[in-house]
C-alpha cells in the first residue's frame, strides 16, 4: 500500500453559496467540501492542487496566510460549513503537464503535520528506527553530551551507526509474502465518491482511534511447526523488547494478553488445508493520546483472515475471537444501505462510542462482505474536538 497522498490534482466539481455569507463559499473536490474565497475565481470544472487534512505545508509565500496556524491544514468550520483541506490553483506547481489524480505531495514538500507520522505512516521503517534501537541498548552512553550533540545530526546518526549500530537495531518491514494480508489504512469516503449508493448491503463497525496490529501464524515444513509474525502498521516487531513509537511495545503486550500466537496455533491445526491465519486490529488505550478514554489497553479485532479465502465475514470473525476470549469491534449494522447524499452520510459517522459511550467516536467503517472494499467515515466532530491534542 502506498502512502498517503497529501496533495493532489483534482477538479472542482461544485460551488455552492454558505448563507449569510458574502465573501466566501463552498467547493467540492471529490467528496470533500472546502470553503473558498470568491475574490480567488475558481470556477467549476477548474483543475487544481487539493491539499489534504492533517498535513503541514511548506513556508512558502502562496501558504503565509498559514503562519499563524503553524502552516497546518485542518478541519474547521466557518459559517457553520465544514471545510476540510485546502484548494490551491495549479500555478503552485513547477512547469509541467498534471493529470487529474495526480500525486504532487512530494513536489511541493508536504508533510503530516505531526512529525511521528513522516514515519510512522510511511511505506516501509525508517533510518530512524535502527538509530533509536541502537540508542536503547546503549542509554548511558549516548546521555553524554558530546553524544547528544552528534546525534542531532543525520550525519552524526549515520557514523555512530558504524560504530555501535548492529544488525539486529534494523528493523523489518511489514511481511508481503502473504497474499491476502496488506496493511490496515481505509481509504476515506471522500475520496471514493463513486462509493456513494454502493448497490450491495455493508458491514458498518465503529472506528477505533488506536494503533493497527497485525497477528500471523505460518505453516512450516515439518510436523507442527509455525512462525509467528507481531507487526504494526509497517514494521515486523520481533519482540517484546523491540523499540516502537509508543511507552511499550504495546503489539506485543496485546499478543501475550490475549494468548494469540497459541490461538492461531490451534486454528491451524484443526484447519490442515490452511497455510497461515492472520488476525488485525487495533490497539487502544494509552495511544493517540488516548481519545477513548480507557483505564487499561486493549485490542479489538476487525479482520480474520485465512489463506484460502483471504477476509473472511465479519460476523463469523466475530464468533470465532470471541471464543477465545477477545473482543471484535463494535458491529453497528450488518445490512447497511449507502445513501448517496455525501452530507447524510458524513452526518452518521458523528455518535456516541460504544466501547465507551462518554466520549464520542471516531467514525465509521464499512466493509462488503462478499468481496475486499473496505473504507472509512471519520466524523467531522472528532477530528474538530481532537486535532488540537495532537503533539507536534
């Protein structure tokens, strides 16, 4: 899975007035609404570069109007409208012919607005990752000064690496050889607003704001013989040791709580036909700044999946982990209807969490249960009441 396009080419494909307002209005650009200054003249059917919520943009002269908001997109609301990212006129962009869909994050330097991210998010582990390993085994040593300040500098991470970097500080990427297993990253509805009136009924489950955890368990040859694979997002966590980006290797804690290696063991043995079994969720509790508001971690799963038939239903995931003594994400609906109003829908992803109804969720996601479409409905209020505690 690629990551994340922050900024790409689209076309506005509507503009609306905002009552009561004279100066500004709202445009669409696949499925998201931005509001927009009259006296800027975009008109419909105008191609140009659409900068994603959550991202930071460069210090530029056409972004100075974002100083004061640290350069950050985000969501808002003006008039009571929503506006979600920002619309930019092509003229931002070097010389050169742009497609519509096109991905010009990394020509105008945008990045996620929280640093972790640059990483976390990204396709595959980072440089990063191995110098921290590095500096874990050795604490006393890099507290010096002299060592602080050679760390600072990639130049300086990249000779203490030679010295004192081994092997085992690399971390490896997220397993591939598994065909039905990808990394857990929904795709927003606005920007699949083909999606809208979908034809087939949907399972809706809440969204939980959390890290993605990823079990697997590999036949090997011989009798009885296995591999267990602990992964976040992007990185295979090899033990519980393993630095990640949180106060524990919270992958790991979850794998122990729950017994789960020795639960796909057993699966695997009653399944002789299978290759490997995989479970995915999400880790809650003391993550993201904990929005759930939980007194211990926790995981809830939202994809079983086996190497014959990849996903299997939600609702018969669901049996099984519970047999075991997990939790499966909150099922909401199992026979949903897409509407296909983008605002109706948007509205429904606002409510109440049901793994702890004081505070509110964070959306929605919808899977088809007869095929692999899965994407996701982040509620507009979340995201106002949250993007603040996010530290840069």
């Amino acid at each position: 899975m690629a990551q994340r396009a922050l900024a790409h080419v689209e076309k506005i494909v509507n503009i609306q007035p905002i009552e009561g307002a004279d100066n500004i209005e709202v445009a669409t650009v696949l499925g998201w609404k931005v509001v927009i200054a009259k006296k800027d003249g975009f008109n419909i059917g105008d191609k140009v570069v659409y900068i994603e919520i959550d991202s930071k943009v460069p210090e530029r002269p056409e972004f100075e109007f974002l100083r004061d908001r640290k350069f950050r997109v985000r969501t808002i609301r003006l008039r009571g409208q929503y506006s979600q990212g920002l619309i930019m006129p092509l003229s931002i962009l070097p010389n050169a012919s742009y497609e519509e869909g096109q991905d010009v994050t990394q020509e105008l330097g945008i990045k996620y607005y929280v640093e972790e991210d640059n990483v976390r998010k990204a396709d595959g582990p980072s440089n990063e990752a191995k110098y921290r390993s590095m500096c874990d085994r050795k604490k006393q040593l890099f507290k010096k000064p002299f060592f602080k300040w050679v760390l600072k500098h990639k130049w300086g991470r990249k000779i203490l690496f030679v010295f004192f970097g081994k092997k085992k500080d690399t971390p490896k990427g997220f397993p591939t050889k598994f065909d039905f297993v990808h990394k857990t990253d929904e795709t927003r509805i606005e920007n699949l607003p083909h999606l809208l009136g979908y034809p087939r009924p949907l399972i809706v489950t809440e969204k939980l704001d959390g890290t993605s955890s990823t079990y697997i368990l590999e036949r090997l040859r011989g009798r009885n013989k296995f591999e267990f694979y602990v992964t976040s997002r992007n990185v295979r966590q090899l033990n519980e040791e393993q630095n990640c980006y949180h106060k524990y290797n919270i992958y790991w804690a979850m794998a122990k709580k729950y017994d789960i290696e020795n639960h796909l063991k057993e699966y695997l043995i009653n399944n002789p036909e299978l290759k490997y079994v995989c479970i995915q969720g999400e880790s809650v509790g003391n993550v993201q700044g904990n929005p759930l508001k939980l007194k211990e971690d926790d995981l809830y799963v939202f994809n079983f999946i086996r190497s014959d038939c990849g996903r299997i239903d939600s609702r018969d995931g669901k049996r099984i982990v519970e047999s075991w003594g997990m939790k499966w994400v909150p099922i909401l609906d199992t026979e949903f209807k897409m509407p296909e109003d983008m605002e109706e829908f948007k509205v429904m992803a606002d409510g109440k969490s049901v793994v702890n109804p004081a505070v509110i969720r964070e959306g929605l996601v919808l899977r088809d249960p007869t095929c692999d479409l899965s994407f996701k409905n982040v509620s507009r209020k979340f995201l106002l009441k949250h993007q603040d505690d996010l530290v840069e």
